[in-house]
C-alpha cells in the first residue's frame, strides 16, 4: 500500500517496463448477418459486413499493458505468412516493442477466426502449428530478458498458451534470471504440469485450469477454491495463486494462507475472449506499481469485466479504467449535516437490504495526510460503502493529550466527508469504537497497524475484520514535529538578523 489508484492510473502507469514473453496469436473476427440457408448445404449463409484482426494470447497480454501506457516488450516466435505480417503491423502501431518477437520461416502465424452471426459466435477456425523452441530461439529469449533487465525491467508476464514456446527449461530459466534481479514474474498458465513455474511470485489460473492442473472437479465455491489454492501451494512452489472465476470474480490465495476475494460486478457478457489476459496484465502492472493487492483485484476484476462486455477481444484503455474511477468514487456527500449515528445506522440497514457491503474505520484524523487518505482508499475497495467514526475533540485530547486536537471535531468531518471514498463520517464522543459499532452493526471493521484480529474491540459487532497497514513515513506526530522545527528555524532565523541589525 502508499499509492493513491488515481495516481497510479494517471502518471505510475507510464512509468511501468514490464516485459511479456509466450505464445502469441492473431484474432480475426468476421462479421455478418445470416438470413438463409445454403442451397448447396443444410448450413447457414453469413452475409459477411466487416472484418478486425487484434491481437491475441500472449500478444493480447503486451497489448493490454500497451494501452495502459506501460512500457512494454513482446518475445515470442510467428510465422512468415500474410496474418504474420497483419500481426507485425498491429504491435508496431501498438507501440510495443518488438524485438523478441522471432520469425519462423516457411510457418504459418497462429491465428483464431471467429465468425459471427447478429454478435453471436456461429464458428472459430483455428490455423496452428505446435512447435516447441529451439536452443537456439531459447538462447536468444534469455539475452532479451537479460538485456531488458540490465536496461531496467519492473516485472515478467509469462503467458503459455502450450503453443511451444514456453518450453519447461526455457520457462524456469526465464523466472530464475528475473528473481535473482528482484523483479516481479506472474504466469499465466496452461496444461497440468506447474513444475515448470515454481519460483513464480503470481500464477493466474481459471477455475478450470486449477481443476485440470489437480485432476479433479471443483465446485465454484469459496470454501472449494480456497483449498484447491493450498493443495496447489503443498505441490509447487507459487508465493500467489490468483483464481479467475468467471461470475464470481476472483480469488487469491497466498502461500500462508492468507485470502483476498474480490467479486465480480454482474453485467451483460458479450465475450469473455481474452479476459484472463486482461487480469494478468492488470494485476501484475498494479503489483509492480506498487498498488495493495486489495487494489488490484478491484482494477483486475473491472478491468476483465469491461473486456467481457465488448464484442471480440479488446485490451483494456487506461481511459477506461479512469472513467470507472471517477465514477466509482464520485463524490458521494452533497451536505454539510452532520449525521447522527441513528441517521446513519438506518443508511447501513439500506445499504445492507440492497446487498451492498458496508466497511467502517475509525480514528482522530488530526491534520489528514497523504497517509490518512490513502488508508481511507484501501478501506473503501473492500466493500460498496465506507462508513468513518471520528474521535471527538474531548476523546482526542484524552488520547493524545492536551494540546490535541489541532483541527476540531466539526471542521474534521467536514474534511472527511468532502472525500470521494468516504459515505459517511459519525463522531463518538468515547475513547473506543465498540457503543458506535452496536449502532451501526457494519460487515467489515478496518484497523490499521499491527493488530491481531482477535485484540480488536468492537470485532463481536461486525462480521469481519480487516488489518490494514499505515503507509510509512506518514503521521500526524511526525508532521507536528516538521512544523515545529520549521517554526523554531524561522524564529532563531529572525533572531539572528535582528541582532546583526
């Protein structure tokens, strides 16, 4: 955590080198309308409108992260025939760079053609060929990854489509030079051997990948996802297993056991072509961004939903996920009155009856910083609704003593309140949260710190905890004390040229 998301979004994005290597693809889309039947067959006549070529697999990943203004490069192997030079077109004007990208000679590029009918798929032709890496094309992907981790690289997306390229030596040789560099690797992966990805910081699967990769079928559950993710960490070495579940959402399970769910927002699906390359690209730009994964997940998921509502593949536009921002969290308070915690406890019973999650956090917010802002941001993602309880001038001054608070109670939530992420701000008079709490009843209680869930007062009243780190090197004490020191610089200034005068 310590990055605002619009932030990240505006300028962090352009900053980003991340480099994406596996098997790249061509996606055709033809598009007609059907009206008869052949006379020559009993099959129907797409009277064909238009046609799109885009990128696909791997190159689909590069493409995402291309047009979220990351610096991005692309390695893999095409062939020499038209939909290779289609394909070589498309990257150029992307603005990927392309220097890995290896031309196979007399071979044909690998391409998808789906035909639609009135935006319903009616057919996909596939041209392909399964050819695994030479030593020689592995040899010259090595030098590529190193010559962009010399040039200075933030992180690797290895995306196998099991095409070839990604070969089990290549691939482990690929995800050793990039840790041993401290950059981050995240693995898209396919088939049912993860051997080759040990070592990975993220491995992206969907829910029928994990099925396959344990050969057994999985409920879409939490409870079942969850323990597929550990029976996946008790057999390979993966430090994140980050689960695609189709409607409901995603789901990551760290090697401790730790578990971040982030549900998916229900809307119209036209084609879910190229929304796990999406997630990949997303999340892994919000991990070297140094986003929370909290954070990620929420751009990954609204990410992989505005591609699935599009005809074709489509790579996600930082224009987009602006936009969502802005609206997402568009001011939410029009009014300057204070609340009272029956006013707001009949808001949360709302909230609630509509299905919407509501979190709350508490605590002086005396002198707000960038700290206090981007806590109150990550609280916020972890529901529909963010509800803050602020400590009362007497409550603050029994906590941090007499010289606190240094901005009263009213003029405090009025600055709370004026936040985009925050619903709403209550004041208790109390020097803990629990009495506001059994009013408000909540789902999510937030603390930020080092606190154990079970420490946590007021956690009976709520149905889950949440412990949040502070973002480091901000506090309100530490702000004090550069005031002060200014202020005594100033006064020993002024005192110096008073005597020289």
């Amino acid at each position: 955590m310590g990055q605002y998301i619009d932030e990240f979004l505006k300028y962090t994005l352009s900053q980003l080198r991340i480099a994406v290597i596996g098997d790249v693809m061509l996606d055709k889309y033809v598009f007609g309308k059907v009206q008869r039947i052949s006379p020559e067959a009993p099959v129907p006549v797409n009277k064909v409108e238009c046609t799109k070529a885009v990128l696909g697999g791997a190159a689909n990943v590069a493409a995402n992260l291309a047009f979220l203004h990351c610096k991005v490069a692309l390695a893999g192997t095409i062939g020499d025939d038209e939909n290779a030079c289609i394909f070589s077109e498309i990257v150029k004007h992307a603005n990927i760079e392309s220097s890995g990208v290896l031309v196979r000679k007399h071979c044909m590029m690998t391409t998808k053609m789906r035909v639609l009918g009135a935006q319903q798929q009616m057919l996909r032709l596939d041209f392909e060929a399964y050819t695994d890496s030479t030593a020689e094309e592995e040899k010259y992907f090595v030098s590529w990854l190193q010559a962009h981790i010399q040039a200075g690289l933030d992180g690797l997306i290895i995306s196998d489509y099991q095409k070839g390229v990604l070969t089990p030596n290549l691939t482990q040789t690929l995800i050793h030079m990039a840790k041993k560099a401290g950059i981050l690797v995240l693995v898209d992966p396919k088939g049912v051997d993860w051997l080759k990805y040990e070592g990975a910081d993220f491995i992206t699967p969907n829910i029928k990948e994990v099925a396959q990769c344990l050969g057994n079928n999985i409920e879409n559950t939490n409870e079942d996802v969850v323990q597929a993710g550990m029976n996946i960490h008790e057999q390979y070495r993966v430090k994140h297993i980050l689960v695609t579940r189709s409607e409901k959402g995603l789901t990551l399970i760290r090697d401790d056991g730790k578990v971040w769910n982030n549900a998916a927002t229900a809307q119209e699906v036209f084609d879910v072509s190229g929304a796990g390359d999406t997630v990949a690209a997303v999340f892994m730009a919000a991990m070297v961004g140094h986003l929370s994964i909290q954070a990620g997940l929420l751009l990954s998921n609204v990410a992989a939903g505005i591609a699935v509502s599009k005809v074709g593949t489509y790579p996600i536009h930082q224009e987009d996920l602006l936009q969502w921002w802005q609206q997402h969290f568009a001011r939410k308070n029009q009014n300057n009155h204070m609340s009272s915690w029956q006013e707001v406890a009949e808001k949360i019973k709302n909230w609630q009856r509509a299905g919407e999650t509501v979190v709350f956090t508490n605590g002086c917010f005396d002198l707000v910083h960038r700290g206090h802002i981007v806590y109150l941001q990550e609280a916020a993602l972890l529901g529909d609704h963010l509800v803050v309880g602020v400590n009362s001038d007497a409550s603050v001054r029994r906590l941090k003593g007499k010289t606190r608070p240094f901005i009263k109670e009213e003029d405090r939530l009025l600055l709370l309140r004026s936040l985009r992420c925050v619903d709403e701000a209550v004041l208790f008079t109390e020097d803990t949260p629990e009495k506001v709490l059994s009013v408000l009843k909540p789902d999510i209680l937030v603390k930020g710190g080092d606190y154990q869930r079970d420490e946590v007062l007021g956690k009976e009243f709520v149905k889950s905890v949440e412990i949040m780190p502070f973002s480091p090197g901000y506090s309100t004490t530490a702000l004090v004390q550069k005031i002060y020191a200014v202020q005594q610089k100033e006064k020993q200034e002024k005192e110096k040229q008073e005597k020289q005068e």
